[in-house]
C-alpha cells in the first residue's frame, strides 16, 4: 500500500517537469530560431515478488512473473528537430537556414556557439554580430559605404560600393551540424553549445556536400513550436497529475480503514 503513495508521487512530480517544460515552450513561441523539447519518460526499478522464468516445478517455469513498477522518472528533454516557418523581414542582414545547420557564433570566452536565430547588425567596426555583440564566425565585415548587401544561397557575401559597377566578395558565412543535434547544450540567448552526446560539429557551405541547409536572405526562422500541441499536452500533463493525485487519495482511505480495523 505504501507503495501506492510513492509511486503517485513519482508521476506527480514528472507531471510538474512536464508542464514546466511547456510552459518554457509555449514562452518562447515566438523567440526568432527556438526549437521546443519534449519530455522524455522512463520506469523504474520493478519489484520483483516472482521472477519471469523461475521455476515453478521441475518441469516448468514461471510464463509471465509478478513485478510491481514503482514508478516513472523523467529521462530527458528532447530537442525538437523541424523547421520553423520562415518569416520575410526585407532586412538584408536578417538570415534564416532552410535546412539543416547552425550559424557560428564567437563567444565572450573565446568558444564557439551555435544558434539557429538569424539575426545580425553590424558592430562599430563593420563586423556582423549578434544582438548581444557575439561575432559570426567566419567574421563577415560589411563596409560602411556599402550600398547594398547581397547573400547568396551559398552563404557568400557580395556588396556593391560606390562608384563600381561590380559587387565585392566580403566572405562567406559558414554553416555547422551535429550527428546528434539533441545532445547540445542549451546555455539561453538561442545558444547551444556541443557535447560529448552531439558529437564534433562538421563545418561546411550552405547547400554543399556535407548536406547542410540553404541561407536565405532578408528573412528569419520563426520558432517551431506548435501551440495546438502544447495545448493538448498541457492538458494530458494536468489529468495525469489529477489522476496520480487520486491514487494518492485512495491509497490513503485505504491504509485509514486499515487503522481503523486496528483499533
């Protein structure tokens, strides 16, 4: 019986996860570049009262066993990996990748980041940088004078200057994927940083070889997560915490009954 009480609890408490992980979701609906996560659930441990496969005689054995669970653990947050719907914003240095890929950011510490947010200005020196100052590596610097900013798909970066009738190459702004995009480290600001889980990044073109999304210019990836489902995922969250919650209730009528036969 007391086991009854626990194990609820256990379900009540991943619940909780549950909706916190929904709720960081359904807030960053519209943060530029943010991809959701779902919760991730595992058992455990089982009590074992009769093993499968013991031996019931000499000449058979147990076909099915008798185990009771106790309980669920959430296992992890997984990252969810489809494309957001791309936004025009008519800003030449607002970039969206169609595809696979991360831009390249240059942290304050010297190490590299990876977003999906597009979203570039020029620093006082003509260097494209995030919102937050954090270069884009390869670092693309756009003249001051330039009179128009042009990307291709590839991710090269022409300008047109006054007085020349033919575009200048500035670089090219390279893109980077992982084996496993879900085991990066997400450190906030659309940042996530690689892992032993997400393996080395593998740099590449845009729309080259290694099989790395297109950048398209003058637009941006809107988030990809999906309210209707978070909504109905809010919902299942809450009927299985309601209902954990009566196995609790229940559990504790029928340990008071058992009192009360004891008196």
């Amino acid at each position: 019986m007391f086991h009854a009480l626990y194990t609820a609890a256990t379900g009540m408490t991943a619940q909780e996860i549950n909706l916190d992980n929904i709720a960081n979701n359904l807030a960053n609906s519209g943060t530029t570049g943010f991809q959701s996560r779902r919760v991730q659930f595992t058992d455990l441990l089982y009590q074992s009262e009769v093993m499968p496969g013991a031996a019931a005689t000499q000449q058979t054995t147990v076909a099915a066993g008798l185990q009771i669970g106790l309980g669920t653990l959430p296992g992890n947050t997984e990252i969810t990996q489809t494309q957001g719907d791309l936004s025009s914003t008519g800003n030449p240095l607002d970039f969206a990748i169609q595809g696979t890929g991360f831009f390249q950011i240059l942290m304050p510490n010297n190490q590299i980041g990876y977003t999906r947010a597009g979203s570039f200005q020029p620093n006082y020196q003509g260097t494209l940088v995030t919102a937050n100052g954090n270069e884009l590596q390869p670092a693309i610097t756009i003249p001051p004078n330039a009179t128009n900013v042009t990307v291709g798909s590839d991710g090269t970066v022409s300008v047109t200057l006054p007085g020349q009738t033919q575009a200048s190459q500035m670089g090219v702004i390279q893109l980077a994927s992982f084996a496993n995009p879900g085991g990066l480290n997400s450190i906030g600001s659309n940042i996530y940083l690689p892992t032993t889980a997400s393996g080395e990044p593998v740099v590449g073109t845009a729309g080259g070889s290694e099989g790395l999304g297109t950048i398209q210019q003058g637009m941006l990836e809107q988030s990809n997560v999906n309210t209707v489902d978070e909504f109905v995922s809010m919902i299942l969250a809450q009927r299985s915490y309601e209902a954990n919650s009566r196995v609790v209730k229940a559990a504790d009528e029928m340990l008071q009954q058992l009192n009360q036969l004891a008196q």
